[in-house]
C-alpha cells in the first residue's frame, strides 16, 4: 500500500533528525523544530510537486526531478535534497500525487 503525506513527512523528519544527530551536532540539535514538518500537494498544478514546510520556511520541489522550484528551507534544504536520493522516496511522492489526482477527478 501506498504511504500517505503524513507517513512521509514522519519519514523525512527521521532522516533529517538522523543525519544531524552525529557526535559533532548533538549538542545544536534541537528536535521539537521538526514538530510541525509538512508535506502538502496543489493538484491543481501542471507539474507533480510537494511543498514542505518546516518551521518557517517552506520550499516547492518538483517530485519528477527532485529540483527546488521555488522557495527555500534553509540549512535543512541538504537533509531534504538527501531524502529525495533515498530509493523510494520520489516515487512515493508521485504515487501520493496521482492518488489524490484521481480523487479529485472522483
């Protein structure tokens, strides 16, 4: 079964929290920024895209590509460009896509 957006929000905010919790950044680490990550999609966009949210900043990335469309996450836009490499990841993302496409056509 497909992952919903919230399954792949958790998911990236595991990566994220993993990738900075090495010896040299734990004492900078704050967990609780990651609370509130969110991962939304505009269907009524040509291109497949998601945008995240995390803390204030917000970025739009092409999930055909894996490329910044608009926006900026700041220092967590490298953990999100990471995600994205993992297997999986960008074809979950356009599964969630042409799921919700096809509810709204419902």
């Amino acid at each position: 079964m497909a992952k919903t957006l919230n399954e792949l929000a958790s998911d990236l905010k595991d990566v994220i929290i993993g990738l900075q919790s090495d010896a040299h950044n734990k004492g900078n680490l704050r967990v609780e920024r990651y609370n509130n990550l969110k991962l939304s999609m505009d269907i009524s966009q040509s291109t497949p895209q998601v945008v995240i949210n995390i803390a204030m900043s917000e970025a739009t990335f092409n999930i055909k590509t894996g490329e910044k469309i608009n926006g900026g996450l700041g220092p967590d836009e490298r953990y999100v460009l990471r995600w994205f490499s993992k297997t999986n990841t960008l074809s979950a993302l356009n599964e969630c896509w042409l799921s919700l496409s096809r509810k709204r056509g419902s």
